[in-house]
C-alpha cells in the first residue's frame, strides 16, 4: 500500500508526540512514585497506538523503535533500551494481531498490548540478570500494564477519531 504525504507527516507527528510523552512521563512521574518499581504509565503508546489505528502496522512499529533509540541517543541506557525496545516490540506483535479483530476493541488492543509489553520487558531482564527469579515480578507488571493499558486506550480514542474526521475531509 502506497502512503499519502498525510500519512508520513502523520507518523513523524506521532513520533515527535511519542517523544515529547516519554519525557514528560519521565519528569512529571519520578521514579518511585509508581507502586511497582520500574512501572511507568507509558504515555508514548498513545503515539503508537495512533499510528496504528490511523497509518499502518509498519509505522506504528517504526515510532516505537525510533523513540527508543532517540530516548537512548537524549541520554538515556542501554539496559533501558533493551527494556523498551524489547517491551515496544512484543507490544507492537500483539496489537498488529488484535487490531485485525473486528471483536476486539481499542481498549482490548491497548490492554493485551500492554500486558505483552511486560511480558518482553520480563523477557529482557531475564536475559539481562541471567536469573529465572525476576519472573516472579511478571504477575505485578502484567496486571498493572494492564490496567495503564485501558487509560491510554481511554486517552486515544478521542484522537483516532479527530485523524479519522480529518483524514475523512481531506478526501472529500
């Protein structure tokens, strides 16, 4: 499928927004303040999930990768580059299958979608730490991803349907 020049600049909108969440969420939410270590909202996936929804799967997966590696390149670690990037892309997996649902709603694409973000972060860390033990964090990571996962679906619905209503008239 060809992409319009709306869509590109879509996808660089949504990068530049995806960005500017991650270090918004980075200073307003310091670490600790969260009742799981570790645990951020992940204020990016609104980018993310705006992409997919309204560019495409290889767009969304492109913003995810791409506000990894800038996060990294502004000073962040490798450790969390590999957390993020691993996490971003099981993520990506999972709401590329389920967006193809016509069953499975926004809210349910952005909560698997999460809940699999922890479940590559568990991934990573278990190669990272080279200890089975950090598994045992799974079950909190996954219900409170899960639970961040339906306000960001909650945060992007009103999006998605201003880009669809915009998109719509541009057409016409």
């Amino acid at each position: 499928m060809r992409r319009t020049a709306y869509d590109i600049t879509k996808t660089a909108m949504m990068l530049a927004l995806a960005l500017v969440l991650s270090i918004l969420e980075a200073w307003l939410l310091p670490r600790g303040i969260l009742p799981i270590p570790g645990f951020k909202l992940g204020l990016a996936n609104i980018a993310i999930l705006v992409t997919l929804y309204s560019v495409g799967k290889k767009e969304a997966l492109l913003v995810a990768v791409l506000r990894s590696l800038v996060v990294l390149a502004l000073g962040g670690n490798i450790i969390g580059f590999i957390f993020s990037l691993t996490g971003g892309v099981f993520a990506w997996g999972t709401m590329c299958v389920l967006v193809e649902r016509k069953h499975v709603s926004i809210f349910g694409v952005s909560i698997a979608g999460a809940a699999s973000h922890g479940i590559g972060q568990i991934l990573a860390a278990l190669w990272v730490t080279r200890t089975v033990y950090v598994i045992t964090y799974l079950p909190y990571l996954v219900l409170a991803g899960s639970i961040a996962g339906g306000f960001i679906a909650f945060l992007t619905i009103p999006i998605v349907k201003a880009l669809d209503h915009i998109g719509n008239e541009m057409i016409q």
